[in-house]
C-alpha cells in the first residue's frame, strides 16, 4: 500500500509513498526510487504527483493544501526540499 503517509488537511486524501524506502541514498537511481503518490480515500484511487529517477520521499501535507517532501533534485550533493501543488486539496473552512 505505501509509507509515509500524512492526510489532506481534510481528512479526505493521503499523501504517501508507495514503495518502501528503507534508506537514503544521494543521487540513487535505480529500482528503490520513490515519488509521491496521493491517494483518495472514498474513491480508491492512486494518482502520482512526482516523476523523478530519484528519491523523492518523506511526504508532508501543510494546512494550506500544498504537498511538501524531500528530494535530491538539485544535483549538487545537497538534499532539497520541493513543494508539489499539483493535485492539493484546499481544506474547507
């Protein structure tokens, strides 16, 4: 099913891994890459909001709607943070 998961601010999808990472490893590239999936729930459905060779994991949802993760994008050995906005879910207020 997947790993790391955090729910929508309401409550309605999961933002999470679908294949588990046990470790990091900078500039993998291979089978073991992770993206970020968002799932939701009532519907059952699995929809990828990253496309990366690398590794980008650790999914966090922020109460303004945005998906937040970790990844080594950049390329110069620093790990980075990206902001996917693709598919975010606006909490109800």
């Amino acid at each position: 099913m997947g790993v790391y998961a955090t729910f929508s601010p309401d409550g309605k999808k999961l933002a999470i891994n679908r294949k588990s990472q046990s470790y990091w490893r900078k500039y993998y590239r291979g089978a073991y890459q992770t993206d970020v999936t968002v799932m939701d729930i009532a519907a059952k459905k699995f929809t990828d909001v990253t496309d990366f060779d690398g590794i980008d994991s650790w999914p966090m949802w922020s109460q303004d709607g945005h998906i937040y993760f970790v990844s080594d994008r950049e390329g110069d050995g620093l790990t980075t943070s990206g902001a996917c906005v693709k598919v975010a879910a606006k909490p109800n207020r």
